[in-house]
C-alpha cells in the first residue's frame, strides 16, 4: 500500500503545480520525508 499512496501523494501535487512533472513530484515528496512531515508505519497482519 505504501507505493500506492507515494503516488497519490505525487498525482496531487502534480495536479496542484502547473508545470511540474514526476521528478519535481519526487522532489517535494522526498522533502516532506527529510523534514519529517511525512512518514510511513507499515505492518504485516497474520
């Protein structure tokens, strides 16, 4: 699920900044991570 919502994430900030493209997508996203604004919790269920 994790990937599935990366790229959520990099849909909507395309969709909201003309211009941008999938690296500047990229970008953003991987700022929010290095700044702490974003992080994922990811668990197994068995």
């Amino acid at each position: 699920m994790p990937p599935g919502v990366r790229e959520a994430f990099r849909t909507l900030y395309r969709e909201h900044r003309p211009g941008a493209d999938d690296a500047a997508a990229g970008l953003w996203l991987d700022a929010l991570i290095a700044d702490g604004r974003y992080a994922e919790e990811v668990y197994a269920a068995g």
